[in-house]
C-alpha cells in the first residue's frame, strides 16, 4: 500500500485531507481511485489506513479505517555528524542513513571537508528534507528524521555530548578500538537505559580527521572506533557504520522480536 | 603512497616493468619522478615497495625495495550473489562491496530481476573489472575481488551450496531469524574453521524474492534471514549485509587484532 507523510492539519478527526502535492500525486501518478485504501502518517510515529472518498484535484481526502503504531523505527536516537561533502554523496548519506534508521542528521565542518558552505539555502533544505520523507516512506519508517543547520567541529563536539548518553567517531588511524570494543565499555550504560539511548556518531571527511581534531574528541569524552583495516570512502562508512551499531544494540531484528 | 595491481608478469626478479595504461598514469596524471615511492601488488595478496627508476612513456620500471603480506584482506572468502540490476546500481555494489571485503561478485537473475541480459558483454566485464581493480587499490585491499558469469537462480543456489560451508539469503518477509540467530546456529562451523570460511550470501532484486525461489533456499540449506524492520533498497542491503557479517565474525578490527 502507498504511504504518505503527511502535515498535522491534514488530520482531522476521521478525515485525512491530502495536500495539493499529494493529491496530483494520488490521481495523476499513482491514478488511485476513491474506495482505494492508503496509508498515511504523521510523522510521531503512527500509520493510519485511509479509504480515499475523493479523488479531485483540488480536494482529495479520505476516512480513516483504522490507526497503528508503525513498528519500522529504531528504538535508539542516533544522530549522524556528518562532515560536509559533494552534493551527491551527501544525497546518498541522507538516502541510505534514513534506510537504515538514522534520526537525525547533523552536517559539520573540520579542516579536511570538501565542501565548506556553513549555510544552508533554503532550496537545499528543501531538495534534502524531500530525500528524507522520500526515503522514510519507502523504508516503511513511521518518522522523518531531522535535518539540522551545519555546525563547525567544536560546535558539533559540544553539541553532541550535552545532548547523547554515548559519542563514537568513526577514526581510520585508530589502531586500539574496534566498535564492539568500544560498545562493550558503554554496555552497561545502555543496558540501563533499557534501548532508548542516543547515540552520537561522527564520520570524517574524506581527508580524515587531523590529530588536533581527534584531541578535541578525546578531550569531549567521543570514543574513536575502527571500521577494520580496509579504508572505506566516507560515504560507505557513513551507511555502514549506523548499520553495525544498531545489529549491535539487537535493533536489527525481525518485527516483535527487539 | 599511490597503489597499483598489476599483472603477473610485469614482476621479474627485482624489477617491475608498468604496463603502458599505468605508465602514463603514473607520468601524466600523477606525476610521479624517477626515484620516488609507489606499491605494486601482484594480486596474491602481496604488496611490494617500488622506487621508480625510469618513467619514460614506453619504459617505466622500477626496483623492489621491500616486500610483504597485505593486512587488508579479510580471512573469510564472502560470496556476494547479487540479482541484477540497473548499471548504476550494480557498479555502487561493485565498488562498496569490494571496499568492505567482499571476495567474489556472482550477479544472477531470479523472478523479478529487472536486468535479464544473462551474457556479460567483452566491455561490460572490463568495465565492471576496473570498479573492482580501483576499489580494491583505494581501499588498500591485497586482492581484487573475482567477477562471475551470470547464472540463473537455480544454478547460482547450486554453485553456492556445493563451493561454500555456509549460506545465506537476506529476505524481507523472514519473520523468525535475525542475522544473528542465523550466524550462531553456524557458529560452531564457522570456529572450526578459524576464520577461513567461505560463506554465500544471497541479495534479491527489489521486488524480493517468491516464495518458490524461498523454497528453492531452504530445500538446499540456504539460510534466509531479516535485515530489521525497516525496507533497505536491494543496493544497501548489499552493502550492509556483508559489513554486518564481517563484524559480527571479528573481522573489522583495527590491525594485528584479528
């Protein structure tokens, strides 16, 4: 069944009404019929099956049949900080992150990133916030997650550890930690949060980070990890990196099994 | 130091004669002096320090310094059975897959495939042999990894079962078994082996797999099992799944860990 994210004020009672967006999209792309059944979400985390009653253009709404707690999300809040890159590898971190169930994803600036624009056009957010919704619809996801504003390095830092029970870096020189290593040394910590912890992950440019910056990390309590001895481009370690946190964390498993 | 792979027979005692294609790019493009640094390796799994002695267009050579075993393979030989797919998709599994550690690319065609051109033309193998061969280079591995035939569903499961100690396809519809229920039922198998398993790992198009084809799976001890709850696009289950194995294995440890 097609899924939509949908604003909080298309939710009105029973009714659903569709945007004007969604609406073309319904009749012209899709070419669903009144009686059709559809799910729709608003973005906290619940589904609603809708039987759509109209179908015109510029009033498309439906009823809703019944309501759900989608069970596609991650119970762990990770967020990514990401070093600002090349829009199309940022495109696919944002893409791919989403899949894998990512919450929030936070670009930065170091001394290495390829890309150094701290502002972010509102065209952009809006090209990257549709990549989100996109990717969480297809993924069956029951939240989008959040985009925020560009920070430089030390604003990131500082960020992250105010506000995540666990700060990890992804470090292609570190030559001590692996990720279960460094996962078992904060194991009792999230063990006592009982699976709602978040979790923090920094993945570098593809200069890498310079020994100053891994300081700035280690002076803020961020744990460096090494993804093993194959030297991954940043944007397959931005993708695999969250995947192995959570299959370590069991959040990997098949549905009504976490 | 720049890394090259290069056929067998350029190696001869103590010197190395680069192939006319490597020449010019270790002339034009990167350019590199006589007297300077490089590693070649020679696709067993041994790299080779060279200092450049002569880098004339049709004469470039150099002299062995120092030889020794690459750190960068992984011990357990991954078989990679992808469904294929557009070209775009296939060349990104092509190129992160080999960043990871996979071992060898078997791409088949099951019910859904969207790509049924089941002969490899001469350009598309060499094309798609130079993702690998430039993957393998940047990601500092010691072996490019083996590209196979086409095969049909039914000969792919054939081949895998009888050439592997283990394996496993990632099914979104699998209700019981996590990969990690999956790899401990084997895990006895997997320490007898000490680390040099060969395992088989299925990836379906993006319509999935049927049920016949699941069938098909389990009658030959093909292990199917769960990525999570959320939908992961064909491209990054292709990705992630081998990661997921490697770690869950001790395979992505820093150096002299393993």
């Amino acid at each position: 069944m097609h899924r939509f994210f949908l604003p909080f004020d298309c939710f009105s009672g029973k009714r659903v009404t569709f945007p004007q967006k969604t609406a073309r999209q319904i009749r012209n792309v899709l070419r669903l019929k009144s009686g059709e059944m559809v799910l729709t979400l608003d973005n906290s985390g619940h589904v609603f099956e809708v039987q759509l009653q109209s179908v015109e253009l510029k009033n498309t709404y439906g009823v809703i049949l019944d309501k759900s707690k989608v069970d596609g999300e991650v119970r762990i809040f990770l967020s990514l900080y990401i070093s600002l890159t090349q829009r199309d590898k940022m495109e696919f971190i944002l893409q791919k992150g989403t899949e894998i169930g990512v919450s929030a994803f936070i670009p930065f600036i170091s001394r290495y990133s390829m890309v150094r624009d701290i502002l972010m056009t509102a065209s952009r957010r809006a090209r990257w916030e549709r990549i989100l919704k996109e990717a969480a619809e297809q993924s069956e996801r029951g939240k989008i997650p959040l985009l925020n504003s560009t920070l430089g390095l030390d604003q990131a830092v500082e960020v992250a550890c105010t506000e995540h029970d666990v700060c990890l870096a992804a470090w292609e020189e570190e030559g001590e930690n692996s990720l279960s290593q460094v996962l078992s040394t904060v194991s009792e910590k999230l063990e006592s949060l009982s699976g709602k912890a978040r979790i923090a992950l920094f993945i570098g440019p593809e200069g890498g980070f310079t020994r100053k910056e891994v300081q700035i990390f280690h002076d803020n309590g961020v744990q460096t990890f090494s993804l093993g001895k194959r030297i991954l481009r940043m944007e397959t370690a931005a993708v695999v990196a969250p995947a192995l946190i959570f299959y370590a964390l069991g959040e990997l498993n098949p549905s009504e099994q976490a």
